[in-house]
C-alpha cells in the first residue's frame, strides 16, 4: 500500500517543473511581443501603402519639378536632331524630357490629338494625351526623385505612376472639353519619353485651352 506515496512527490515535481517551463515560454513571448496602438507610427495599417494619398502629395512637387525644367519643344527637337545623346544629358531625366509648347489642335482619336507647332522641324509631330486613359510612367520619372527603393514591390511602384496620372487627369484634365478641342490652340507643359523620334507623346502637367 505504499506505491501511491512513493508517486505523489514525483507527481507534484513534474507539476512544478511543467508550471515553471510554462512560465520561462511566456516570459520569452512576452518579451518578443510589441504592443503597437491603432493610429499609432508601428500601426501596420497607417504604414500601408496608400496610392491615392501618394498621387495627392507627389502630383504637385512633379508638376513643379516639370514647369521649371521645360524646355522649348522647338528649341528640344533642334538640339536632339543635332545631338541625341548630347541633348539626353542636358535635358532629361532617366530618359524623360521636360517640355512647353503652344500650337493649334488637328486630329485626335481615343483622346490622343495632334498638335501643330510653328517653327517644329519635319517629320517630327507631336501628340497630347487628354483622357479619359493617361497611360505611360512619365509623370513618375519625369522628375528623379521617386525611385523604386521607395517602395516595397514592383506593384506598388507601379501603382504610384497610375496615382500620378489619376491626380493630374482630376486637377488638369478634367475640366476640358475632350472631345471638342480640333482647331482649338492649346498651351502644354508635360513630359514624354523619346520612344519614336518622329512622333512624341507628350502627358501633360498643366494645359490651357485658348
């Protein structure tokens, strides 16, 4: 009859072995544990990348950037054609030229019109995008200073130059008459990448209709 004492002291060790390994574990996952308030600088969902919020901060600092950089269209298609890449270093960014330019509106499709500039060098044309779709990361790129190691993935860089284009279509665009600008004279300001050398697609940052 004394097997059960024999046990019970070996029982309540083991119970307060258990007990104290319980209380290291919780120890270590307290310590490893950070209360993060909502609203707080560590809210996860404050952090989160918020392409609407970076349109309206970025667009204007883009369109300022563009405005005090733009170069004559006349002035930028003479010094290409006489030297592209002497022109590249001087003028753009990553590829990205700043431009103004003043010129009557010929034809247009899916809200891509041509626009005829006095004094422009043959065969070049230029074409304005004005909506509905702003397609192209020139707004993105135009300026140097938003880059990818600004953002966490390839999905939000992206999503950053759809924001741009987003913001400057509602602060630029959306007052114009699209459909109706043939034969109006426009006063651009915008930026384009030099894919075709005789056919430059321009995304504005400031339009006028005269």
């Amino acid at each position: 009859m004394s097997q059960p004492a024999d046990i019970a002291p070996q029982s309540r060790r083991t119970l307060l072995m258990s007990a104290a390994f319980a209380v290291l574990v919780l120890g270590a996952i307290a310590l490893d544990t950070t209360v993060v308030r909502i609203g707080s600088e560590q809210d996860v969902r404050a952090a989160k990348f918020s392409p609407e919020a970076f349109g309206v901060e970025a667009f204007p600092k883009v369109q300022a950037n563009v405005t005090e950089r733009a170069v004559d269209v006349v002035e930028l298609a003479t010094a290409i054609a006489a030297d592209a890449k002497a022109a590249e270093a001087k003028y753009s960014v990553a590829g990205v030229y700043p431009v103004k330019f003043e010129g009557v509106v010929g034809e247009g499709k899916s809200g891509i019109y041509y626009v005829d500039v006095a004094g422009l060098p043959a065969p070049l044309r230029l074409r304005v995008q004005t909506g509905p779709a702003i397609n192209g990361t020139e707004l993105r790129d135009a300026s140097g200073e938003i880059t990818f190691s600004q953002f966490t993935n390839q999905i939000e860089y992206q999503d950053a130059g759809s924001a741009l284009n987003k913001e400057m279509k509602k602060l630029v665009l959306d007052g114009i008459d699209n459909v109706a600008l043939t034969g109006k004279t426009l006063v651009v300001v915008g930026a384009f990448k030099l894919v075709n050398p005789k056919n430059w697609l321009i995304t504005p940052v400031s339009l006028e209709v005269k």
